[in-house]
C-alpha cells in the first residue's frame, strides 16, 4: 500500500517507537539487525542499547533501501 503510495507522491513517511517489539518480545532492532546480517550494541548488562543510538531508523531505512531499492530519508 505505501509503496504505491511512494511511488505516487514521491516520498513516505514511516514513524516507529525505538521500544517496538514483535510478538515474541524481541525488539525490532534486533529482528531488522538479523535480517540485515548485523548486530546490535548491548550495555554492560547485554540488554539492547535503543535509546539516543538511532540504529532502529538505520537498520529500518538500510531494510527499505534494501528490499524496495528506493532510497531511504532519515
């Protein structure tokens, strides 16, 4: 749907939480990094580092640039 949508208007905007999960519990951060074949930075407790990285809207625009060969805007 928004693909069409692009492809019309020239453009798309894609707002997400840095908090999202899938149903699992695991944070896209991590989803999107496997898919991409990367790996995500973890704190001194090995938990997901979201927060101030920006690397949900890296891995989320690197999958859309990758996957729909459009080029992504952050």
């Amino acid at each position: 749907m928004w693909i069409g949508f692009t492809r019309r208007r020239g453009r798309c905007v894609i707002a997400a939480s840095e908090g999202i999960h899938d149903e699992q519990g695991t944070p896209m951060a991590v989803v999107l990094a496997e898919k991409l074949g990367r790996q995500v930075e973890r704190d001194s407790h090995g938990n997901v580092q979201l927060s101030g990285s920006g690397v949900l809207g890296d891995f989320l625009g690197d999958l859309i640039k990758d996957r729909l060969k459009i080029k992504p805007s952050a």
